[in-house]
C-alpha cells in the first residue's frame, strides 16, 4: 500500500465515522480489507503484538525470528505483508533491519470498529415491520 | 467459532489489555486471527457496514444482495463466515433469514487495537541499545 493509499485511507475515516455508521463504498472496503487481511494471521499477529508491545517502540529481526518455528524468509515475507499494509515500518542500520509499529493504523482501525457514542445495542429478536410471522 | 471460543476470546480480552501491550501467545493469535481474516475481505466489509448500519439492527438478506454484483450463494457463503467470526447472528423468520451486528466482537476488537492510555508514539528513527551503526 502506497503512501498515496493511506492517506486516502486516513481522509476517509475523518469524512467517515465508521464501518458501523455507513455502508461502505467498494474502495473504502477494499483498501481496508487489504489491512484486515493482512491482520487474519496468527503469526503476523504475533509478530505484530511483538514490534507493537517492546519497550522502545522497535525491534530488530534477529529478536523476531526465535519466537517461530517457520523459517527467516517466511517471517521477512510476513513483516513485509504487515509493512504493505501500513501497520509497521522499517529501517536498516547496519547488519540488522529494525521494525516500529505504525500507531496511525491502529488507531483507525480502533476508531472504525469503535461503536458511536450513544449508539444503542440492536435489539435481539426485534421484529421489523412487515417481517413474515 | 463456537460459543466457548468466544467466550475464550472475551476473557483474553478482558485479562490482557490488548495487541499492543503484549506479546501474544499461539492460541490468542489464532482465535483473533480468525476474527480479522472474516474481515479481509471487501464484499464481507460491506455486507457487515450494511447490517450494522440499518436503522432498526437487522438486515434482510433479501435487500443485502441487490447490492452486489455476485450470486446470492456466494453472498450467502460470505455471512456465513462472517457469522463463524462471531461478527453477526442470523434469524429465520418466515421467508426471509434476518442479519444483526454482535457488537460485543466489534467493541471486543477496537479495544485490542486501541493504544493504552498514555502509551506514547514510538520515536521515529530511535537508536535502541547495542545497534550496529
């Protein structure tokens, strides 16, 4: 994902509450399906909740790798699906590639899942009207 | 996803404050995983902005699939999923299967993406401890 891409991601939540407030156009629910995807794993979430929880805000992949029984390449193909998708970004410096969550992403994804205040719980086995009995 | 998953996902969520404050283990990441991957997808991130959205809580199928340009099985197919996430329940009332939002899975998965309170951004371009320069 381009940096283009999430700043019309970013302009989008700001126009709009919501996905619970509004139906979603077909762009809005494609670029955010492409960072829900790429959170619909459990080791990019693991290595997510790794990068985004260490004290100091970054973490060098040689910490990363460890933790897995999947091979170095399989966890670079997965930080760099995380990096697409504008959750991570980051740096090399000297031997080692470090890797700092990108909070910006995760905010919008709280703040679009996040109910609007006021907004009551639907109604469970409520009848709408006209509904066949 | 079962009843007691669920319910497995609730405590997780209520014992450990979120993605970002934690490093998670193997079992958390793939019940949440599973709930993000039912997000991945652009027609299942309309259908759920469509329930959710509909005044009233619920959704008949019958006016969720002149919406898009697929087949009613796939549309179907897609609830499906998005019903297995725990993401929205479904009623057969008469004719028609009716659709609401389970907003306790939305709520449960904008806490887990929320930032801690008074968590700060992680410095840009940080030298940890140790890098090679």
């Amino acid at each position: 994902m381009s940096n283009q891409e999430l700043e019309v991601l970013g302009q989008d939540q700001e126009c709009c509450p919501g996905l619970l407030t509004a139906p979603l156009d077909e762009d809005q629910a494609a670029e955010l399906a492409k960072v829900f995807k790429a959170l619909g794993d459990p080791v990019r979430l693991r290595l997510l909740s790794m990068i985004a929880s260490r004290a100091g805000g970054e973490v060098c992949v040689c910490d990363l790798t460890p933790a897995f029984d999947v091979s170095q390449p399989t966890i670079s193909h997965h930080l760099k699906l995380l990096k697409q998708a504008g959750l991570i970004d980051s740096e090399r410096r000297g031997t080692w590639v470090y890797y700092r969550l990108l909070p910006q992403m995760t905010d919008r994804l709280a703040g679009i899942l996040a109910r609007p205040a006021g907004q009551p719980l639907p109604q469970i086995g409520q009848e709408p009207a006209g509904a066949p009995s």
